[in-house]
C-alpha cells in the first residue's frame, strides 16, 4: 500500500470517530429527554463501523493487478438505538408521568457515555498522529528523490 492510501484510511478513521463522538454527545445532552416526537423517551444510540473502499475506474482495477493500491477506510455503516428498557422514575409531578407516578427516562449511564466519549477522543488522536507521521514520511521521501 502507498503512503498515500494510508491518509485515506486516516481519513476516514478521522471521520468515522468525529460521528461516534457526536453521537455519544448527543446522548449525554438526552439522557433527561422524557419525550420525543416518536413518542416515548429518548433512545440512547450507538455507532456501528464498518470498512469502506472506494469507488475503482477503469485505470485502477488495471492498476490493481500488481497489488492492493486502493485502501480501505472506516465508515459509520449503520447507527442503531439501545434496546434497553426505559428507567422508571417515580416522580408524580412530572408531566409525562403514568397513573401510577412513575416517568420513563432514557436508560443512559453518563459515566459509560464518558468512557465512550474518551475512547472516540483518543482514537481520534492516534489517527490525527498517524497522519501526521505519514505526511512526515512523504516529505522525507521528497527530499531524497532531490
């Protein structure tokens, strides 16, 4: 594989973490949502990743024959909800509360959203230093062909 596939693949690594961070954000600001226009609580949501390859023409499949030149990548193939039950509060005041008192949360636990969150964090950072290790390998690259 070239170099230059490798920032294809950090790229997309790149991207695919930045939804999964924004994902876990989102749960976080809804883990108090009691109601949403599909009716009931918020449903806590996870990302699922999947490889990625891009589209080959004509020149690349020929290409192809001496090698794999084209990466792969990381996409977010498919976002899917929590099966997990609501979280039953009793809380009589709450509008959204049943007869007998008790209101449907979200079942979201901040502190696993935060270690969810610090892993799509750091991912982010190791890719972020791989690209910049391969984009210091194709300039040292340059400079011996001069």
């Amino acid at each position: 594989m070239n170099l230059f596939g490798v920032l294809t693949i950090n790229g997309s690594a790149l991207t695919a973490e930045r939804q999964r961070a924004e994902l876990v954000a989102s749960n976080l600001a809804n883990q108090e949502t009691t109601r949403t226009p599909e009716g009931g609580p918020y449903r806590r949501q996870h990302v699922v990743f999947g490889t990625w390859r891009p589209s080959k023409g004509t020149f690349a499949r020929l290409l192809e024959r001496f090698g794999d030149i084209y990466a792969r990548g990381v996409r977010v193939e498919r976002v899917v909800q929590d099966p997990a039950p609501p979280v039953r509060r009793f809380d009589p005041s709450h509008p959204d509360a049943d007869a007998q008192g008790y209101a449907a949360y979200p079942a979201i636990n901040p502190i696993e959203e935060m270690v969810n969150l610090m892993g799509a964090a750091r991912a982010y950072q190791l890719n972020a230093a791989a690209t910049q290790a391969t984009k210091s390998m194709i300039q040292q690259s340059l400079e011996i062909l001069r």
